[in-house]
C-alpha cells in the first residue's frame, strides 16, 4: 500500500510500504478514504522527531470502510462505515470506564510512563502505524470504531476523529458559564472548532486571537469578535480587558501549544535538541526540555481571577517554568490533556444530523494523499489559506 511517512526533520514521503494485516481476533483492517493533517503532525516532524524513526507512518485522524474483521469482531462487518479514533483505548478497563479513554490501562506506554497509545505519534506513544496511508489495523474492533452511516461526504464524519472531540473537551474543561465569556487562543483547526462549539453552547462572547487573516476572518465570519495579535501585541491583555468590564474573560483555550511564537530562547532550545542524535535529545527533553510558553503566559494574562485556563494545544517540555504566583493570586484554575475521544461521541454525533457546526466545509483543501508532502508544506508556512487538509488515498 501507498503511505505518507516520516524520513527526517520536516521531511515527509509517500512510499509503497507493506499492507497491514489482521493480528489479534479483534483487530479490523480499514480501507482509508479520508485522512487529516493535524497541527500535532507538525510538531512530530520538528520537536518530537527524535522519538520516530525513518518509515513510520503519520497521521491519526482517520476515516474509511471496513475490509475485514478478526474472528472474535462482532461490531462492525466488512463493508461498514467507520471513523478511527486517534486514542488507541480498549473502552473496557478501568480509566475507559471512567470516560478517560486518553489514559486507557490497556495500551499505556509504562515504559516511557506515558498514557495511551496513539495512532502514528512517535515511541513516546507507543509508535503505532498512523492512519495517512491506503489501509489501517484497528485493534479493538468492537470497541473502538464509530460507525456512521453511509450517505453524508466524509467531511461530516472525519473530523470525529481528533478535531471535534478535542474542541469539545477544551470547551468542556474551559467551564464556561452560561452567557459567558472565553477568549481562544490560536484559531488553527482545533481553536476554530472551539470557538464554533463555545458560541452553540451558549457563550454569551467568544474573542478569538490569532496573527493569520485567513483564520481571523473564517472565525469571525462565525460570530467570535477576533482580535489579530499583529495589531495588538503587547497590548493583547488590555484589549480583552476593556471587552469584558476590566477583567478579563472567564475562561481561556489555549489551543496553540509548543508552536507559539514569542519565545526566541525557547526556540533556539527546540532547534539545537533536533541536531542532536536521538539517544541524547530523547533524554535531553526527558529531564530538561521546555516548551514556547507564550500563548500559555498569555491565557494567564487574559482570563479573569477565579477563571479557567483550558489547554488544548500539545506542550512536551519536562522542565517549563510557570509563573506559580500568578497562578495562586488569581486563583486560576487548569485543566489539560489529550482529548477522550470516545467519552464525547454521544454527545457530539446529535449535532452532525443538520450540522449546525459547519463540519461539511470545514475542511479548506481535499488533496490525494501523493501530495501529502507538498501539503505538509504549505500547512507549516499557512500559505494558500490552508487550514485544514484532509488526504484522500
């Protein structure tokens, strides 16, 4: 089969690799037909390259039809339409029980003393085969696909797999009150669908920051008051504070993560650890790494005392500094972690009948998954208006 896999920092390639087969009784074999680029993907071809090896398979954000079940499969037949979740999660021990699937007890990585396997994310998650690729083995095949019906295009399903659930949980853990206020940092895929969830939820005043026009505008044109980060630097913290009476919004998302420009030591930091070989930078980032904390230090800023900061952007520093005195004074509080993909379906697949977040052009490009390289790409430069990209094998 054909795969778009990792060869080296920022360097993506397609290649002919071998097909995937059944090989647990519950495992499934799904054909792709729609496959995303996610903002995470960038961060594995730069930070966290040290933890993959040339060949793996990217991607984790996956659709398709099933090709062929594992003896003990029951769920889901050949034929069935399903979306991949990028948790790999059994649904049954004790942390799936618990809607927790993020940390299911089944696939977490203890060597490494990391939560649960991820489809395509590096050793540190287990290293499994990614879903940017013609074929996918799906362990837990009666568990852990969403079947959905056939009928609707892809795009009304796809992003089930990463970009609704995780903006819904950051709206979630964001604990904003009805009529109330949050300010979304970063208007990316994930940050875009936030501010989209928060205003259908009830947000009496969604305010969106990016430096990216593209972006700035698609989220105004739904409803968010956006606030370009060129224009306002600085000044960010005071422009949200005279929206909201002086004292900032009730909550914040900070969905940018360890990409957020402004830390130029933090930087040099990520740079000189990719020269390194991967021996040395695994433990170098494992006892001394530090993330790009601005957007981080500006969400402390920006919400108001007594609100809640809700990180849904990837950080992987070991060793970050935080401004603890801040954190007490204003008694923030802080909820973050990869997203449970399968504790929010039931609460997300209602609103995909007559689609009031917009999930059928949500996407801004359709590509065959051969320019999945060129799209890596532009998607690292934002170029050419892309926000989200979805692969079609």
């Amino acid at each position: 089969m054909r795969a778009l896999t990792y060869q080296g920092k920022r360097e993506v390639r397609v290649e002919t690799v071998p097909d995937p087969r059944i090989q647990d009784p519950t495992d499934i074999i799904v054909r792709i037909t729609s496959t995303g680029i996610c903002g995470s993907d960038l961060h594995l071809c730069e930070v966290l390259g040290p933890y993959l090896d040339p060949g793996d398979i990217l991607g984790h954000e996956p659709m398709g039809v099933v090709e062929e079940v594992g003896s003990e499969v029951t769920a889901v037949a050949p034929g069935d339409r399903v979306v991949v979740p990028f948790n790999v999660s059994c649904g049954r021990c004790y942390m799936c029980e618990q809607g927790l699937h993020s940390q299911c007890e089944t696939t977490q990585v203890r060597e490494r003393g990391m939560g649960a396997s991820l489809f395509g994310y590096t050793k540190l998650y287990g290293q499994v085969p990614g879903g940017q690729a013609e074929y996918l083995r799906v362990p837990f095949g009666n568990d852990l696909p969403i079947k959905v019906p056939h009928g609707p295009s892809d795009d009304r399903f796809v992003f089930l797999s990463d970009v609704l659930p995780t903006a819904w949980q950051a709206v979630e853990y964001a604990d904003i009150p009805p009529g109330g206020s949050v300010t979304v940092l970063g208007l990316g895929p994930i940050g875009a669908m936030a501010a989209r969830i928060a205003l259908h939820r009830g947000a009496g005043l969604v305010i969106g920051v990016d430096l990216v026009p593209e972006r700035l505008e698609r989220v105004s044109g739904y409803g968010a008051t956006c606030l370009d980060l060129r224009r306002y630097g600085k000044n960010l913290g005071d422009a949200v504070r005279d929206l909201t009476d002086g004292r900032g919004t009730d909550a914040v998302i900070d969905a940018v993560g360890m990409e957020a420009h402004g830390s130029p030591v933090a930087k040099v930091a990520h740079t000189a650890v990719g020269l390194l070989p991967d021996a040395l930078a695994q433990r170098l980032m494992e006892t001394a790494g530090i993330d790009r904390l601005a957007a981080l230090h500006t969400a402390i800023d920006l919400v108001r005392r007594g609100g809640t900061i809700s990180l849904s952007g990837v950080y992987g520093g070991s060793a970050d500094p935080m401004p603890m005195l801040t954190l007490f004074d204003k008694q923030i509080q802080l909820r973050m972690g990869q997203a449970n993909v399968k504790r929010w379906v039931d609460d997300i697949l209602p609103l995909l009948t007559d689609d009031p977040l917009g999930v059928d052009s949500f996407a801004t490009h359709h590509l065959p998954l051969e320019e999945g390289p060129k799209a890596y790409e532009t998607f690292r430069e934002k170029a050419d208006g892309m926000i989200k990209t979805l692969l079609v094998p």
